[in-house]
C-alpha cells in the first residue's frame, strides 16, 4: 500500500487535516515554505534520524526532499515550543481510512534539545484529542529498531498490532483506539 494511494482526510473542511492546535508547552500550526530555514536548523542532528526509516536526513539536500513532500502532503504541521517560540520539530496527519475510521500520526520528529517525553506527550496529546473528534482509531507506523518511539507510543496508550510495509517500509504498527486513549 502507498500513502499517496490513500484517501485525503476530508471531514469538516479543507483546513481538518492543518489545524493550529495547542497547549502549555507546544504550539501546532501548519507548515509553510518559510519555514524551511527554521525546520533545518532542528533537524541538522545526525542522532536524530538514527531511529528512523531515513538515516540521512540531517543532510541538507535529503531535507530539502522531505520538505518539499511534507509541503505537497498538506498535512504537516510545524511544531513550536511556545516558551521559546522556536522551531522545535514537525509531524502530521495521514492515512486517513474514513471506512474504517481511522487516521495515522507520524512523520514526527522533535529536536534532541526537547527529548524525554514531556514535548512528544504535549504534541501527541494535541493531535489524539483532536483526531478523535472525527475518528476512531489512529495508527502509529514505527520503524521496528526505534525503540524510543515504540515507548513513547505505548505510554500513549498504543498496543503493538503487526508488522507491515508502507511506501516500501517496513514498519511496526501501533493502534490506539479512542476508547483507550486516556488524555
């Protein structure tokens, strides 16, 4: 299956799948061309991508790539610390199933400066209540040697399911369904 061959998120409007979302600690918003510059500087870390599908993100021209793509996805949302009113990372909605009722999150990253949950909980958090409103299962799809995802998702609530490919990936899926998730 390819995530270009699964249905738009269409629920109340076209603006669903960007919201602006926050809390205490985090500021969701969508991504815009500007943001390149900003987007960059969290995520020039090689550590970074270690436990990710690509490990050479960090590399100026294999970002670019993904920008581009996250900008054509029109569902990838830039993620603020709002203390600092910086950059810190991104994520965003996708395969979004309406027959199933269900949608994914991912594509997350956070930069390293803001690791140990706290920030990760704030942005999941946000995207899961909001999510819920329209469906009622989200997937979580994990590279199988990114242990750090796979506990931060199952602190979620997320219960491992199966193993799948995905553009050619093999991931580890992990559900949530709304009448587990907690808050």
């Amino acid at each position: 299956m390819s995530i270009s061959d699964i249905t738009t998120f269409e629920v109340k409007s076209t603006n669903d799948l960007r919201p602006t979302l926050e809390n205490e600690l985090v500021k969701l918003r969508p991504l815009e061309e500007l943001d390149f510059s900003a987007l960059y500087e969290a995520a020039n870390d090689p550590l970074l991508w270690a436990g990710h599908p690509s490990k050479d993100r960090y590399k100026k021209e294999v970002f670019e790539a993904w920008f581009k793509d996250a900008l054509a996805s029109n569902s990838a949302l830039v993620i603020l610390d709002k203390a600092q009113n910086r950059v810190i990372g991104s994520t965003r909605f996708y395969y979004y199933q309406p027959h199933f009722s269900e949608i994914a999150i991912g594509y997350t990253f956070i930069s390293r400066s803001h690791w140990g949950g706290r920030f990760n909980k704030a942005v999941k958090s946000l995207m899961l209540d909001y999510a819920f409103q329209f469906v009622n299962k989200v997937w979580f799809h994990i590279d199988p040697s990114n242990i750090r995802s796979q506990m931060a998702t199952k602190k979620l609530g997320a219960v491992y399911s199966h193993t799948d490919q995905l553009d050619s990936v093999l991931y580890d899926w992990f559900e949530l369904p709304k009448s587990a998730w907690i808050g």
